[in-house]
C-alpha cells in the first residue's frame, strides 16, 4: 500500500478544521494511503505536446482504460468471449478504483465500498459473479448465500442521546413526545409513496432494466427535498434518515439528488417499512473486511501481466480502424503507445472528455450535467476494544443520529463509521479498525479543494473529533489514522441526469470506442458498475468477433 505520508503527531497543534484545542499532544500516526493525487493531474497540467515521445509501442487484442470494478468486468467478458491479449490500463498502483481495501497491523479493512446487497432478481451479472466465486448456489431450489460472507448480526445501529438503538430508522419511542404521532404517521406515508412508486418494474437494479415513463421524469426533473416538501413529508427524524441514506449511496444529501434517486434508493431494494410493518427494512448484505476489494482482488486476479498498473491513459485517439492510446507509465517513468481494434473506457466521464481528441456531443453533455461528490475515508485502528454506551452492542455499521444536521452536512458530513473486525469469529471483543466515511458532497467543488488542501493531520483531528462525542475514550487507545480522499468519487444523480439522453446514448453499442464506468447510470454502486462493464465488454468482444469473421 502506498502511504504518502507517514507521521507520528506531536504537539498540540491541529487545524481549524478540528476546531478543538488539544491539551494532550495526540499520539497517533498515519497519514494518506491510496491515491496518486498527483497522477490524476498530470491530466489537466500537461498539454499533449508536453509529453515525452512513446519509448514502447505494442499492439493489443483488446484495452480496457479504467481497473475499477467497470473496467474488471469489461475485461472479464472480453476473456470469456475468447478475445485473447486483453490488456488493462490502471493509474494508482492496485486495481479496484473505488472498491480497493488496505491492512493495518494485520487487519484488512476498506479503503472504499464495503459491501453488496444480496442481488435482486434483475442483476444477473452480479449472479453470475457470485455463483462462479462460490459465494452463491441454489440447494434444492433455495438460494443460499456463503455464511461468512453475508454480514453477520448485528448489522446496524443508531446513537440517539447516550443510548444505542437497533437498526438505522429512528425509533419512535426515542423521539421526543412531541413529535411521535406525526412522525410514524409520515414514516408510514413515505412508506406507502415507495410502494406505489415500485409498481410495474420502475425502479430496479440495474436501472437500464427498469422501465422509464413520464412519472419516473416527473421525478427525475426536482430534487428530493422538493418533492418530499411537497408531499409534506418534513419529520425531523424522516428527513434526517432520508438525507442520511442519499450521502450514503449518492455521496450527496437530498437537496442535490433526484426524487429519483430518493426512491430508488428505497424502491429498488427492500422498500421503506415503518415500525411495526411485518417486513424488515434490511437488505441481507455481503461484505468482507477489506469491502468490495475482496471481489476487485478477484476480478483482477486473472489478468495477472496484463494489468498494467500506474499507467496513466493521457489521450486516447480513434483511427479508421485501431484506437490509438497513449499513456504515461509511471513505474517505468516512460510514455508508451498501445493500439488495439476495440478500446473499452471504463473511466469517470470528465476523464472520458479529457482523453478523446474528438468528444461525441452526448459525452460533452452527459459530463457537463454531472458532478462528482468528493469523499473522505478514515481508517482508524484501536489497541483495544472501545467503551459502550448502553443498548444495541457494537455492530457492523455504526451511525449517530443528529436531527438538523443535514443544515449541517457542509461542515460535519460524517456517515458513522463500519467495524473492520465484525465478520471476524472471536467472540472477545479487542483491537479493531473503524473505518469513518465522509460523504463531501453538497458544495463540491469547495469540499473538493478542502480535502485536497488541509493537512492530514487535519482531517484526522477532525475524524477522532467526531467519534469522541460517542466514544470519549478513543483517542487514548487510537494507534492509527489512515486516510484515503476521493477529489472526484462518484456521480451525483442530480435532478436532470437519469432520464438525460445524452447518458443514454453513451452506452450504446459503438465502433470502435465503448464506454462502461459506473457514471453512466447516474449514479455509482458496485452492481451498476459491474453491469456497465460487462455491457462494454460484451460489446468489444462481438464487433472484435464480427470483424474477425469478415
Ligand atoms: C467512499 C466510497 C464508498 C462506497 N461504498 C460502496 C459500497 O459500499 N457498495 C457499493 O456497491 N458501492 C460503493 N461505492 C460506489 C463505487 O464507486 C462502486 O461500487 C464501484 O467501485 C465503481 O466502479 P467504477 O469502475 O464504475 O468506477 P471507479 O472505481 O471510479 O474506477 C475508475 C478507475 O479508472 C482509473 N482511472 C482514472 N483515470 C485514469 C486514467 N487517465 N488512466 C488510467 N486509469 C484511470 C481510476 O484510478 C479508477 O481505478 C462507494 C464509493 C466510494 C467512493
């Protein structure tokens, strides 16, 4: 794992960000893990003509730009169409994009996406997955999940003032009295609009199987917030778990989304139940201790030499019947030249824009309507198991409850943090790794510059800052505080974006260029991005197949 920086904290100092005045100089190391920021801006800073002449040129089967989860997957179905000489381009130093993990003091944790919902009945790819990783199979005709994969109970738990709540909703008798009637009485009218909005397949996973319509656009043209004003849906405790549940999955709260991607969330899963309702409102997960790494380390595994890593895709040109792809080896410290009949981008769409000479109008479009949430991840590892407050004991995913922060959610984004340690077997609690997630998004493009412009140190004064208010013995058994930022994480599915034509069009069957990345979707999670992927992949492989039979 590559760390940047490598610090042992002394001195009282810490950032504004913190906003704290440390009496106790903290005694943490860590420093930032994961991202070659700089790799990414070598993009905008140097112009074509700044670099270097290829010292390599070779000719591909096939390339895929992009090692994330899309770029896995598109180099999969190209291997299985029988297309030999797949090659895959990354610009960090280890696949996974998004789904990458790390390891403190032996024990592995995320650096990214942590888990995957048991599929639904439409993510076929995600089946085929899971069945050729021998995580899923059918006995007798019942499907049965891998027991060490589906997350163990418990699974979640809310902090509501100094007491530990099951499960993520608000409970109403947590509420102030004041507030209990009106409030299930709106959990259980959002719960009847999520399931009127499910009828007739409009909402599934992944979203191109769903069936769009004029209601789907009517909520694809507000945002989330407007629309539950308008229903008057505006309980403290449903609007804060509803806010919480769009940073969550969209890195941005219900003021940016759609009303789409508000009941997507809920109706293209497991719906919205409110107490009492006989069904539950958890989706069985699976998830490992590094997340979703787990399933890139296997999707990356069989590419072996044909990985390159730290490879940095600066231009990418369509010729009359090879793509040129020009990119910077940084291991090598050289530029070389790749070319292959059919190219695969399995990148974020401004990246997309950036690297072709000459962008199609849609992909112009699609990326100017988009914007990219930035995130923050903490990994932060304990000497010992920490104190607990009363109520539900320490679970998988841990959140604190704050009604009114989503006015605050500029300044605090903090999602809770997930335990490292949960699928493990020990039965006594001990050392661990947390990992925290900040979802920046809101006011991108100033959260972007924050991120990228506050120290380490910093960013984790503020993180052990905010799991103090619940844990006031954390700093003291807190060895280490690895940092992993995302400038430009994930697409924002912003009012206008799902049912844009533009997006559609891009992924569409192509010539000679396909495109895959999660974006095309509108919005980023593991079963998108691995339908994306296998999508363009599958395409490439046919013209490649079609061309070879001429
Ligand atoms: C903090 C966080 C938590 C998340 N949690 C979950 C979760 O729990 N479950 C879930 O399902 N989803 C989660 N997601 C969503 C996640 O984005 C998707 O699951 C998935 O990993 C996206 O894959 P992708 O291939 O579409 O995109 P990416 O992961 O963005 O992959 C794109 C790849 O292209 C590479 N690249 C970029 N530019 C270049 C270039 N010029 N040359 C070469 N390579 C380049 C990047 O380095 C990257 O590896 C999370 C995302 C984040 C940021």
């Amino acid at each position: 794992m590559n760390r940047a920086r490598r610090t042992l904290l002394a001195g009282t100092a810490l950032a504004p960000l913190a906003g704290c005045a440390r009496t106790q100089p903290p005694a943490y190391g860590g420093g930032w893990v994961g991202a070659k920021v700089e790799r990414g801006h070598l993009l905008r800073e140097r112009k074509a003509g700044g670099w270097p002449a290829p010292a390599l040129q070779r000719r591909a089967g096939a390339i895929v730009v992009g090692g994330g989860i899309s770029g896995l997957a598109a180099a999969r179905a190209l291997t299985r169409a029988g297309i030999d000489d797949v090659h895959v381009f990354e610009l960090e130093d280890e696949a996974g994009g998004n789904s990458r993990g790390h390891a403190i003091a032996g024990m592995r944790c995320p650096l990214g996406a942590h888990y995957l919902p048991v599929p639904g009945e439409h993510a076929v790819e995600v089946i085929e997955l899971l069945e050729a990783l021998g995580l899923r199979r059918s006995e007798r005709g019942v499907v049965v999940y891998d027991e060490l994969t589906l997350c163990h109970s418990p699974q979640e738990r809310l902090h509501i003032g100094g007491f530990w709540h099951d499960g993520l909703l608000p409970p109403i008798d947590a509420l102030p009295a004041a507030e209990r009637a009106e409030t299930l009485a709106q959990y259980r009218r959002f719960g009847s609009a999520v399931m009127a909005a499910s009828a007739g397949e409009a909402f599934a996973i992944p979203t191109a199987r769903a069936r769009w319509s004029p209601v789907l656009a009517t909520l694809d043209a507000q945002t989330f917030a407007a629309w539950l004003d308008a229903q008057q849906l505006n309980a403290p405790a449903l609007r804060w778990y509803l806010d919480y549940c769009c940073r969550d999955d969209y890195g941005s709260g219900a003021r940016q989304v759609s009303a789409w991607a508000g009941l997507h969330y809920f109706a293209s899963r497991h719906g919205f139940h409110a107490p009492g309702d006989a069904a539950d409102e958890r989706d069985p997960v699976l998830t490992w201790p590094e997340g979703n790494a787990w399933l890139a380390r296997r999707l990356a595994e069989p590419l072996r030499e044909r990985l390159h890593t730290g490879g940095v895709v600066w231009r990418v040109g369509e010729g009359r019947d090879e793509v040129v792809v020009d990119l910077w080896n940084a291991r090598a410290q050289r530029s070389e030249r790749w070319s292959a009949p059919q190219v695969v981008l399995a990148l974020p769409l401004f990246v997309v824009a950036r690297l072709l000479a000459a962008p199609p109008a849609a992909l112009t479009q699609a990326a100017a309507l988009m914007p990219h949430a930035p995130w923050l991840v903490g990994n932060l590892h304990l000497s010992d198991a920490l104190a607990e407050h009363p109520g539900a004991p320490l679970s998988w995913d841990n959140v604190v409850y704050e009604p009114g922060r989503q006015s605050r959610i500029d300044t605090s984004p903090t999602l809770g943090y997930v335990d490292a340690m949960h699928q493990s077997t020990r039965s006594i609690p001990g050392p661990t790794v947390l990992t925290s997630y900040w979802a920046l998004g809101g006011d991108s493009p100033a959260q972007r510059a924050r991120l990228l412009g506050e120290p380490w140190s910093a960013w984790a004064g503020a993180i052990v800052q905010d799991l103090a208010r619940v844990h006031p013995d954390l700093p003291a058994k807190l060895k280490q505080v690895d940092l992993m930022r995302y400038g430009h994480a994930m697409s924002v599915p912003v009012p206008g974006l799902r049912g844009s034509a533009a997006l559609r069009a891009l992924a569409e069957d192509r010539p000679r260029v396909q495109f895959a990345h999660g974006d095309l979707s509108a919005y980023s999670v593991f079963e998108e991005a691995l339908y994306q992927g296998t999508r363009a992949g599958a395409a490439a492989a046919r013209r490649l197949g079609a061309s070879r039979r001429r």
